[in-house]
C-alpha cells in the first residue's frame, strides 16, 4: 500500500479545473514547479527497484539509485522511506533521520516518516524509543516494512512482547516475507533467551519455507547459511551461499559471510584460502560501484586476514574521500580497539606491573585522545573510546587527575553500555584520585533512573520476586556506599557515615561499604583522640576492626578490607609483631564477637504470641498448640523477599541440624501468593524443609518485616527475635536455640 505526502500527487476538488485553466494560459504546471522528469510509472517501477534491492541486500548500488530518484521525485515519502532503508543498510543514522525529518516536516503524520524516524531511532541503539515510533506507523498503515521493522525493535526491547505480537498477526500478514524472515529471527533467538536448543529446530523450518515460498530472497539463504556453517555442515553452507551470490553478487552482505566462510572453515585448504577470497573480492567489485561502505567490507576483512598492508590502504583512501563519515569513524574507532586488545594481551602475558603494560597505558590514552580530535560522524562510539581513556589513566602511576575527572565526565556523558561502570566504578575512581567527590555523587545520582530501567529488564532472568529484589537490594547498597564515601571524601564525615551504614542496613555483606565505613570510623577515632577522648576513640577503632572483619570475611582474596586490617593492627600495636597469628584467629574472633551480640540481644520482656493453626503445604494442619514443651522457630519469608532468598540455603541446613530433635521444632510460615510458587521454589532449590502457608496470620501476629524469625522457649514465650538476613544463619539461629536449650531444660 503506497502512502504520500500532501505535496505529493495532483491537487484534487473545485480547484483542478482552475489550476489546469491557470497552467495553460500561462504555459506553466501545477503551481509554477518544475516540469517532472519522470513518470507515473517511473515513480513505481523506482520503489520496486528498492524493494528489490532490500530482498537482495545491494545496499551499495541501493543507496545510490534512491540518491538519484530522491532527488528526481522528493516529494513522495514512500520514496524516501524506502531509500532510507537502503541508507540503514549502511548505518547511516543520521542521514536516515533526515529522510524522516524531510517527510514529516510537510506532512506531520506520515507513516511512511514515522517509519524512518523509527529506524534512525533503532540505529542509535533506542529499541524501546523505536518500538513506540514504528508501532504508530503500523497502526495508521499496516505495510510488511513496517511490520519488519515492528518485530525487530521489539525483539530487542522485550522478547516476550515480540512474540505476542507476531502471534496477533493475521495470516496473510504471517505470509509476508519479511514477517516470516523475523519469526525464523526471533525462533533462533528463542533457543537462547528460553533456554531451549529445540527452537533451533523451528527456526530452520521457517528459513527453509521462506526459501521455498520466496526464492528471490536472499536472506533466506544468508540466515540458513549461518545456521549451517555454525553446524560446519560446510557442504550444505556452500549450497547455500552459492544461491546466494547468484542472486546478489554486488551485496556485501552476501560476500563477507563468503569471505568468511571460506577463510575460517576447513572448507579449503590453508594455503588456497585468500586466494579463494580474494577472487571473490574481485568478483564483488566487479558487480557493485564502489563506495565507503564496500571498501570497509573488503578492509575489515583484510584485517581478518592478518593483511594489515591492504587493510591499511583501503582505510586510508576511506579517510582520504570522507574523514567525516560513517566508515571513516568505523576506521577511526577500529584503531582504538586494536590498542585496547593489545592492551589486554599484554596484561595477560606480562601484568599490570610490567614495564611493556605501563608503556602500553600510554599508547592507549594516546590513541583515545586521537580519536576523540577527530571529525567524527556522531557520538555512537564515544563513549566506549571514553571507558577505554578513564581506565588507561587510572592505571597510571601517578594518576593523571584532572584527565581523569575529565574523561570520567565524557564516560557519564556518553557511555550507556556498561552502566555499572559509567555510574559505579568510574564515580568512585574520580571520588578516590581527584578532588571532585561531590561531582562523582551528582553523576552517579543521574545515573540511577538508568540503571534502573536496565535492572528492570533483566527481570525475566529472575525465578522468583525475592532474588530480584536482592538485586535491586545490591544496587542500592553499592548506589549508597559511592554517595557515602563522596560525602566523607568530601569533609562531610557524619553525612558520609550514615550513609555508608544505610548501605550495609541494605545489604549488610557489601565489602565495599565494609571498608569504607571502617575508614570512617578511623578517622571519628582520630577526631576523638585529637580531643583527648580516648575512650571513644577506642570505641571507634574496635567499630573499624569490626567492619574490616566481617568485609574480610565476605570474601576472601584481593579485598581492601585485609589491608585496611593489616593497617589498624599495626597501627593499634606499633608493629606488625605478632599479625600472622592474629589473622589466623580472626574467624574465631569474629566468631565470638557475634555469638556475644546475639546472646545480649535477647527480648527484655518476652511475651508470647497469637496461636494459630496453619496449614502445610500437603494439606496437613499444623496447631501451635502443640509445640507447647518444645523449643520453636518460626520463621516468616516469602519467595519475594531478597534477603529471604539470600539465606535460604543456610536456613535448610538449620532446619536439617534440628529436624531430627524432638526438643526442638523448626516451621517455616510463607507469606507467597500460591501454593504453586512455594513448591516451584522449592524445587528448583531441592529444599525440603517444612512450609507452612500464611492465611493472614501475620497481620494478626504483627509480623512487619521479612525475614522475621521468633525463638520461643518451652512455655510459648519469644525470647529472641531476628529481623532480615542472617548471613551465617545456621551457626547463629543454633546460638540461640542451644541458649534456650540450656536455661530450660527439661527436668
């Protein structure tokens, strides 16, 4: 269905016979524009050669023809929307949004500039941005490019939604081949995001009928291929291939994978492979007009050869004919890659303390400043080269600080990628190697919506409410621990402690938080001792030691917590005499001192609480009545919970320490929605301790918080309560039974 502009077509109504009187008279057409250089006609068999360049994937000649008609009959925006196609076929993204730019500045609703305004949007990496454009184009003019473009931006958007809509289609629609290119995408895909190899299966099925219904597609052909060559079913590849370039042999599509396939397989031997590839080469050139786009196929895959003479010249006349453009910034930003992996190589081979890794620091930092003087075509790579430039600097020694501050700016301004980094690792670096403290918390402030909206779609990754929400937990924790030591890096101790200790009330294991919350209390020690309060300074580095224990403690190997520990020994003793023994004890230190906090934690006045009667999982009725005589944990979660989640492995080796004891009864009370996900949970975790199911009951008993686990001793009184995660839960829940054991035994 073609869709035109208002400038497009004749005028229609009362004014034709005037505006043709008008023309006559005065020898002119229309409304005094140019005489057309095409015909009706023309006009059509154009958008099929478009179309038939899209099935063949000859974006190369493609793009220059629509240049040719786009400037013959600008006006028609199925015209444009179709060469702007040809231009994503490039990656031109900018040149794409001003086709839709150019539709839709006349006619603000066209579909076919929704269309390409979509793509443009799909280009520049905004899938979500691209679904809520295209899907209005779809709706005001169902068209299969639309459609392709519909499932495309939703399959990288949401899966799942994808698939529904590809369900909804009607038949008819399902039929179309670009419909059917993108259900055999997204069935491959499937196997992937649902864990399912079988989908592998259908996907080839729905290449191979759109082979057989379409056999002038060249995607057919290339998809299968690929299926084929990742099988080294190389015979079959070949087929494939052959078909492939028959019907397209000017695509560069279609030849790389060629080249590929020829290079990287057994398929030949050795020694005749770049000859093979090089024939084939030729043979590309020969069928399609040299362009940017073709001479960066043919460079990179002289790179993949190792052919860095030949790679070399066609980069160089890339950037000799546009250093502005597309490819030349392909070529610009392949350099500093090479830097990067070379880089990583060298760490490998020699370390980060090796005279050749130094060296290779600077070559780095280097090569990202030249690339970001460069005239580059947009801001698609810039923030990667910006990741690159604040990692070289901050291994140097010294730090550069002000490059630092500046390039961990550019990384917040432009990097999206790796937001755990942009907006957690690199903050902290700018708060610890340069005086900007304050400005690393703005960014990572501003950083949050976004890593947020990423968090949210890694959901679907997650079996249950509760190990999503520990996720979400973490973040915060580490979002808190930045901001905190900002804050203290900054001169604000007591903004800076308070925030660090909401970190570890969110998630009390965060090393990070651990040391940086021991540091604080470091120097509160110090601001005491200064003031001649020695006993609170005491206080205060026992805190210190505490905290780097149970840092320590979390996790073992390279951890600021051991030195920052080493430290305070040998601070607190004047020397190192005697620290080996010491950190050969601190488990059992640290042992001790918890045993000693649980212990001292029992309820001041302990009451007792609501009965109930409680069905288990199985049906079976459970009467608080009769733990009477029995030492009884109740323990109250939820498959939502996080930190539920996070302790229940030690929480089924508790219940296993006590499930024999007949002094001792040991219930779990969920607080989930369904039977079903309790038991699904449990299955999944092959735990098998026993669930009892909330009817409600916790509103009534006052339960608030989760996890809340009550000890209760013999005569139905709580004497320990704990609230949230326990991260030694199975030591420190037995502390408190055998406490309970021993002042009430039995007579």
């Amino acid at each position: 269905m073609a869709t035109r502009s208002r400038r497009s077509g004749p005028k229609v109504g009362l004014l034709l016979p005037l505006v043709v009187f008008t023309g006559a008279l005065l020898g002119a057409c229309g409304d005094g524009a140019a005489p057309s250089d095409h015909t009706a006609e023309e006009l059509e068999a154009a958008k099929a050669e478009l179309r038939d360049h899209a099935r063949l994937r000859t974006f190369e000649a493609g793009k220059l023809f629509g240049e040719e008609w786009v400037e013959r009959a600008p006006d028609d925006a199925e015209l444009r929307g179709l060469y702007a196609y040809q231009l994503v076929g490039w990656g031109l993204s900018k040149e794409v949004r001003e086709q839709a730019d150019a539709i839709l500045s006349d006619d603000p609703g066209n579909p076919w500039g929704i269309y390409a305004k979509a793509y443009a949007h799909l280009l520049d990496g905004e899938a979500k941005l691209a679904v809520e454009t295209v899907r209005e184009a779809w709706e005001a003019s169902p068209q299969p490019e639309f459609a392709f473009l519909y499932l495309r931006a939703l399959a990288q958007a949401d899966f799942n939604a994808s698939r529904e809509l590809l369900a909804s289609f009607d038949e008819e629609t399902r039929a179309w081949p670009e419909v059917l290119r993108m259900k055999a995408l997204i069935e491959s895909q499937a196997r992937y995001t649902l864990d399912d190899p079988t989908w592998a299966d259908t996907s080839r099925a729905t290449l191979a009928e759109l082979i057989e219904r379409f056999p002038n597609h060249v995607i057919g052909y290339t998809s299968l291929a690929n299926e084929e060559y990742q099988a080294r079913r190389m015979d079959e590849w070949t087929t494939l291939i052959e078909t492939a370039l028959e019907l397209a042999p000017g695509s560069g599509d279609v030849r790389s994978q060629h080249w590929r396939g020829l290079w990287s397989s057994e398929l030949l031997p050795a020694e005749e492979r770049q000859a093979a590839v090089e024939a084939s080469m030729a043979a590309y050139r020969e069928a399609s007009p040299e362009t940017l786009e073709g001479l960066h196929t043919i460079a990179s895959m002289y790179r993949q050869m190792e052919d860095e003479e030949r790679a070399v010249e066609l980069e160089a006349r890339i950037v000799e004919s546009d250093p502005g453009s597309y490819h030349a910034m392909l070529v610009y930003v392949d350099e500093t890659r090479r830097v990067g992996r070379e880089l990583f190589e060298i760490y490998q081979k020699h370390g980060e303390d090796s005279p050749e890794y130094r060296a290779q620091l600077e070559t780095m930092r280097e090569a990202a400043y030249r690339y970001l003087e460069r005239p580059l075509y947009s801001d698609r790579f810039t923030g990667g080269v910006y990741l690159d430039l604040y990692q070289a600097l901050e291994g140097m020694d010294p730090i550069p600080a002000e490059e630092l501050a500046e390039a961990i700016r550019g990384t917040a301004k432009y990097e999206r990628l790796n937001p755990h980094i942009t907006f957690g690792q690199a903050p902290l670096a700018m708060i610890d190697h340069t005086p900007y403290a304050l400005e690393a918390a703005d960014i990572v402030r501003e950083g949050m919506p976004i890593m947020l909206d990423r968090l949210m779609e890694s959901r679907d990754r997650y079996d249950t409410e509760g190990e999503f929400d520990q996720l979400l937990r973490s973040f915060l924790s580490d979002t808190y621990d930045v901001i905190g030591w900002a804050y203290f890096k900054a001169g604000h101790t007591d903004d800076g402690r308070h925030t660090l200790e909401r970190a570890l009330a969110i998630a009390e294991s965060n090393r990070d938080a651990r040391y940086h919350v021991g540091q604080v209390y470091e120097e509160l020690a110090a601001e005491a001792e200064k003031e001649g309060d020695t006993e609170t300074a005491v206080t205060w580095l026992d805190r210190a030691e505490d905290s780097y224990i149970a840092g320590f403690g979390a996790s073992r190997g390279e951890n600021p917590n051991e030195a920052a520990l080493e430290a305070l020994y040998e601070s607190r003793n004047g020397s190192r005499a005697g620290i080996e023994e010491y950190l050969a004890t601190l488990d059992e230190r640290d042992r001790i001192r918890r045993r000693d906090r649980i212990l001292e934690s029992r309820v001041e006045a302990a009451g007792t609480y609501e009965p109930f009667v409680l069905a288990r999982l199985d049906g079976e009725l459970v009467d608080s009545a009769e733990l009477e005589g029995k030492i009884a944990v109740l323990h109250f979660w939820g498959t939502w919970c996080g930190p539920c989640v996070v302790e229940m492995p030690e929480y089924q080796k508790f219940d296993e320490r006590y499930r024999d004891d007949a002094e001792v009864a040991v219930l779990s009370i969920s607080n989930d929605r369904t039977n079903e996900v309790i038991e699904d949970y449990l299955a999944k975790n092959d735990f098998d301790f026993t669930v009892l199911v909330d009817d409600d009951y916790v509103t009534r008993a006052g339960v608030g918080a989760w996890p809340t686990t009550w000890f209760v001793d013999r005569e139905g009184y709580i004497q320990f309560v704990k609230i949230g995660t326990a991260t030694k839960l199975d030591e420190e829940f037995s502390w408190r039974v055998e406490a309970l054991r021993e002042e009430t035994a039995s007579p």
